[in-house]
C-alpha cells in the first residue's frame, strides 16, 4: 500500500480527521481519538488493534508493539509496502470501529456513526 492509499482508507472512514503530529506524522482520529498513525516518511504506521489481533500480529506476525502505546493494544510495522493493500485496509478500518466504539452514543450520533 502506498502512503496515499493509507491516507486514502482512513479518510473514507466515516467521522475521521487527520491531524499533523509529532512533526509531520499523519495521526488519524475519530472523535479526537488517535486510531491510526503514518508516519511522515510515509513507510512506517501503527493504529489501534483488538486483543486477539494485537497478539497475533506481535507475537509471530510481522508486526511489533508500538512504542509507548503497546499497552493499549496498538500494532506497528516499518513497511506498508510489503503488506496486502486489502489486508491493511481492513486493519485500519478495524481500529476505526474499536475507538468510534467507545465513543458516546451523542458523539457517534454527532459524527454520523451508527
């Protein structure tokens, strides 16, 4: 997958913005909730996975813990190009509906999430 096609997934989700963090990093948010990061450099992502995905992509997937936000389960890799296109899609649209549903009901409401 490609950078914009990253960029591309997550900003289809419904009720996302992409706020330009530490740096440059494209953080991708849902109700100002972080559910997915690229990095500037555009090879390197993390986002939010469930606890059984976590388990599987870290302890003998290709993915590792992501620093610093390991223990809330978020996943990272080095390189979105070696990865399926289809695969990482759904990942990411995965972590979007674990944080959107923690989100208040007003709040999915007012983003348009049911």
């Amino acid at each position: 997958m490609t950078p914009a096609a990253f960029d591309a997934v997550c900003a289809g989700l419904p009720g996302v913005r992409m706020d330009v963090q530490w740096g440059d990093d494209h953080v991708w948010k849902v109700g100002d909730k972080m559910f997915a990061v690229r990095a500037a450099n555009g090879g390197s992502f993390s986002f939010k996975a469930s606890d059984i995905a976590f388990e599987a992509l870290t302890a003998e997937g290709p993915g590792r813990p992501a620093p610093y936000l390991a223990r809330a389960k978020w996943v990272r890799f080095d390189d979105m190009a070696t990865l399926d296109d289809d695969e990482l899609a759904d990942w990411l649209r995965t972590a979007h509906g674990l944080v959107a549903a923690k989100l208040t009901r007003a709040k999915r409401r007012e983003l348009g999430i049911d």
